[in-house]
C-alpha cells in the first residue's frame, strides 16, 4: 500500500525508515501532519492519555488529541497539505487521517472537536474524497464541500461559519452516526455556503435542526468567540481561492459566483423564523384582601392598622388571628361546585412571635394552596424562614362553605387557619399561626390568585 506523499522530502524519508525499521511503515502511515505554530498553553495528549507540551515541528499522528488553554494556539500542516487551527481552551482530536494519492477511495479525515473553536482547510484528501471527511462535535456532524470553515463546540452548542466553499451540518442521530464518514443526508441536515459567510448554523438540540443565524444577528459567531491569530491563513473569497490548496476547482459550490451560491443554500434551511407577537400585557386584577397588624404590633410611624383600611365604604373586617386583621371587599361569593383550582401565592406577611408580644421578620418559601370544588376542600402548605430558627413547615386542610369561608381542620394541634374566597373565586386569602415551642409561634397572613 502506498504512503501519504506530501513532498519529495517527506517520501525519501518515509522510504528510508520503511527499508531499515520494517515496523515504522505502519507508523508513517499514521501520521497526520506536523506542527507549523504554537503559542501559548498548548498541549498534545498520546494514545497513552500523557500530555506534554507541544513542540513547532514536530509530528502529529491520527489518535492524538490537541489541547489549548486560555491563551494557547496550535496550527498544524496535514500530510495532504490541509490546515488546522485550535484556538485557545480547545480540544481536538484527530481520530483518523489517511491520505493515498494514488487510490482515492482510501482517503480518511475524521476530527473530533470535544470543545472550543476549530478552523479546517481542506487538503488534497478532503477536496479528492468528500465523501471521507467528517468533523463531529457533542451535538453534531459536519461534512465539507470543498471547504475553510470555522466551528465552536460546547456540550450543548455547536455553531459552524463558512469562509469558502460550503458544510453540510447535521444533528447526530441514528440517521447520522458519530462513527460514520462524510456528509449525513437526514431531514436535518442543513447547507451552509460562503456566500452567507458572516452568518452562521447553529445546533442547540439533537432533536431539532440546525438553525441559521444571519449576519445582522451573528453575535456569537466562532470568530468573535476565539479570533484567529494573525499567523493563520488569510481567509479567501471563493473567486480568489481558485486553484488553491483546500479548495476543490471543480466544485460547483466555489465555481458559482456570490450570488448563485446564495440560490444554492439547501432549500432544507428555513428562513429566519418570525418572532411571534408579544404575548399582551399581563393585567393584573385588583386585590381584594388586604390586612394590617394590630396597635400593639405597629411601630411609630407606621400605617397598618387593619381597622384603618376596613374604614373604606366598599370593604369589611373578615378575619384576624393574634398579629393581624384581615379585610375583604364587600359582596358575596359565587361558589363553584365542580374543578380543582391551584393558587400562586401573591402577597404574604410573617413573623416569629415570641412570648405573644416580641415579632421576628420571616420570610415564605414553597408555597402551594388548592381547592377542590365539588368536595368544598381545600389544602396548603408552606415553609416560613427566619434567622435563629430552623426552617419551619407549615401545612393545613380544611372545608370551604357556602359563603366561601376557608376554616382549617381542628385535628391540627397547635395550627390554626382561617380565611376567605372572593366574589369571583380568583382570589383567596387566610391568616396562619402555629406553635413551636413554649413560648415562640410562627403567625402570617397571605394573599393568592388564579
């Protein structure tokens, strides 16, 4: 079988080796290329999971992994002149590279990207079997059409830009396997072409196709992510990579001029989704509730007293426990007799009370109330926290009457519940307190909607 010929340097060298050391032939087979540049943290990682520093010149072989840290830069020269850049806190491996340039067909380039930013110019391998490349990232698969592109790969985002020639990315998926080479031609596969360069394809889920940002919205492109450094290729327009290394001349992707490529973008790409109308305003209903603390518990200059607030012609005192009086709008209520409501908490109050005189700010989590129509139940619970004290659960059941009054189950020692429906039942308010110790009780109030 004969090996990868980069220059007359190269097979003179290869022939050599394989003439005296019978078992390196299979090594030189292997290899992938050479390191033209390297700044930086920058590291390669054997076969043998070692990783040391990586050195300009030296050779890379396919199963070796590349990896940058925040301000590491490796550049790399294939075999078949291709090139390659891992930009800073990046991860690449070079699962496979075989280049024949006498049989085609035996042609192999697989990258794997684990995470960072990669960019690829194909080589004479690539551009002669396309069908033989393959960079897969967590999410997805990219296939190449003779092509400089540049991908960013996180475990939940892969993006891909395009600077000559086109990519074909798609989700992995059982129709596209990380094991297989080239292009996947799924329902999900998407093309992207230079002629859209300062846009990019972007990969969010393995279940959904990738979507493409234009350039008016490609904030996050993986140029701007991890620019190239000055050392890297010049990015070319297809018209001035003609001939080029990398870039297939017969390929009717770079042969088109800018404005036909943009006609050959697959019709599989979507237009930009329009953004659906703002949901209208939320409005929320005026409170029916509200409550005060009594006298004894309202410092100077404060105004809270529920007597104060039931003053209004349209409200009425509707309940109390030992801090607070509660007042309601005035009206009956229109009781439902079937469905099951659940209720989000919208306003509250609560406190440690020690010794029924002395009042400790606490605040509630975790709150849940639900009614039961038909069988006029109901259930809460929350947690009340305050500093000094473990958290405290609070949970209660109870019977709703005709007039939509809520009273709290008696089997509940040391708990008691009290509160109220509005006219309309999208409301519910009830005062709490519960024993704790001798001497200490938690004591709230709350206000919920529908």
């Amino acid at each position: 079988m004969m090996q990868p010929v980069v220059s007359t340097g190269w097979k003179k060298w290869a022939a050599l080796v394989c003439m005296t050391v019978s078992s390196a032939c299979a090594f030189a087979a292997d290899m992938a290329g050479s390191v033209s540049f390297a700044i930086g943290e920058a590291n390669v990682i054997g076969e043998d999971g070692k990783s040391r520093a990586v050195t300009r010149g030296e050779s890379i072989n396919a199963g070796q992994i590349l990896e940058t840290g925040a301000t590491g830069h490796i550049h790399l020269r294939m075999v078949d002149g291709a090139f390659v850049s891992i930009r800073p806190q990046s991860r690449l491996r070079i699962e496979d590279y075989h280049y024949d340039a006498a049989n085609a067909e035996n042609n192999r380039i697989k990258f794997v990207l684990e995470k960072g930013v990669a960019r690829s110019i194909t080589g004479r391998a690539g551009e002669a079997s396309k069908q033989n490349y393959r960079l897969n990232t967590p999410l997805a698969a990219i296939g190449i059409r003779g092509t400089d592109f540049v991908v960013q790969a996180t475990a939940d985002i892969t993006r891909v830009t395009v600077q000559s020639g086109a990519v074909v990315m798609s989700p992995l998926a059982a129709d596209c396997l990380a094991s297989a080479l080239g292009p996947c031609k799924s329902t999900s596969s998407r093309v992207l072409t230079a002629a859209m360069r300062d846009a990019y394809l972007e990969l969010r889920n393995r279940n959904e196709a990738p979507l493409l940002i234009p350039a008016e919205k490609a904030l996050e492109s993986p140029n701007t992510v991890a620019p190239p450094r000055p050392e890297e290729p010049r990015a070319t327009s297809d018209k001035q990579a003609k001939g080029s290394v990398g870039i297939d001349s017969r390929d009717a992707v770079r042969e088109a001029t800018a404005d036909n490529l943009k006609n050959q973008v697959d019709t599989a790409i979507p237009p930009a989704p329009t953004p659906p109308p703002p949901p209208p305003p939320v409005v929320e209903k005026p409170a029916e509730f509200w409550w005060g603390r009594w006298t004894k518990f309202i410092q100077p200059g404060e105004d809270g007293n529920p007597v104060t607030a039931a003053q209004a012609p349209d409200r009425e005192m509707s309940m109390s426990n030992d801090v607070f009086g509660m007042v309601k709008l005035k009206g009956p209520v229109m009781l439902p007799t079937t469905g099951v409501a659940k209720f989000q908490l919208a306003g509250s109050e609560a406190y440690v009370m020690t010794d029924k005189k002395t009042l400790a700010a606490a605040n509630i989590t975790s709150p849940s109330l639900t009614m039961n129509f038909e069988q006029r139940r109901f259930e809460t619970s929350l947690t009340i926290n305050s500093n000094g004290i473990a958290p405290v659960a609070f949970q209660s059941s109870g019977s709703i009457n005709k007039d939509g009054d809520l009273r709290g189950d008696a089997n509940a020692t040391g708990t008691v519940l009290n509160g109220m429906l509005s006219r309309d039942t999208d409301q519910a308010a009830y005062v709490f307190q519960r024993d704790i110790s001798g001497n200490q009780s938690v004591v709230g109030v709350t206000r919920w909607t529908r």
